[in-house]
C-alpha cells in the first residue's frame, strides 16, 4: 500500500526530508529500497539515518502491505508484533484472542482475518536481517 512516509510511526520531519531527498517518497518506494541489509547501509551513506531506523521503518513498511490489516498495525505493534517474523510466528487464535481483549468482540477483526494476515506474513517476509558484525581478533 502506497502511504506517504509521515504515516510510519516514529519517522520525524528530518529523516523525511533526508530520505525525499534521494528520491524515496512513500512507504512502498522506501521498502523497496531498503529491504537488504546492503542497501540500508548504503542509504545510511546517503542520508545520515542509522541502519537500525532504516530497518524499524521497513518493518513498518512490510507491515502497511498485509492487506486489511492498516487499521490495526497501532494495535498488533502494541502487542509486540513489530515485523512479519514475529506476525508468522503467532497462533492465530492466540492473537484474535489478545485483539478483542484489547478492543472488545464488537470492533475486533475476525479469526479468520487474522488466518488471513499470518498467511500473508510468509510471502511478504522480504526483508533481510542484519548481517553480524564481525570480531577482529586483537593481536598483541
């Protein structure tokens, strides 16, 4: 889903201008640009945003791509959901049951729109995890 980059939760006015001004100007734009761990490094040199930002906002992005589930990232983020790993990893009557404690049965998703959401969860798992940094061994 195309939004604009204001719509991730944590991006300021600098990292906006700073990632508008390399040619990234909406959430998809941006999940394509920085979903390997290389090209957030690389976007780090162009922009001065940490790698470590770089990839909470492309988590946010993958997000925003489970279709029906905008309306309820704010609250699955809450509940410690934060990227398609950790939603693939739920069971899904686990997390319906969570969502309408938090919300009520009235205003909740259904069971089988979360079914929906953890299936989806394997084919949008795009993005890659940092590589390890490696230990030089000190010689003395």
């Amino acid at each position: 889903m195309y939004r604009t980059l204001e719509y991730l939760n944590g991006i300021s006015d600098s990292d906006v201008a700073r990632l508008r001004a390399v040619g990234i100007r909406h959430t998809n734009q941006l999940l394509h640009r920085a979903s390997l761990d290389i090209d957030r490094k690389r976007l780090f040199k162009k922009t001065g945003i940490t790698t470590d930002r770089l990839l909470e906002f492309v988590h946010q992005c993958t997000m925003l791509e489970v279709s029906g589930m905008d309306r309820w990232i704010p609250l699955v983020r809450r509940l410690g959901i934060n990227s398609m790993q950790d939603l693939r990893a739920q069971n899904d009557k686990a997390l319906h049951a969570k969502l309408v404690e938090a919300i009520g049965l009235a205003g909740a998703p259904g069971v089988t729109d979360v079914q929906y959401w953890i299936s989806q969860a394997t084919g949008l798992d795009i993005v890659e995890a940092p590589e390890p940094e490696r230990q030089v061994p000190v010689i003395k």
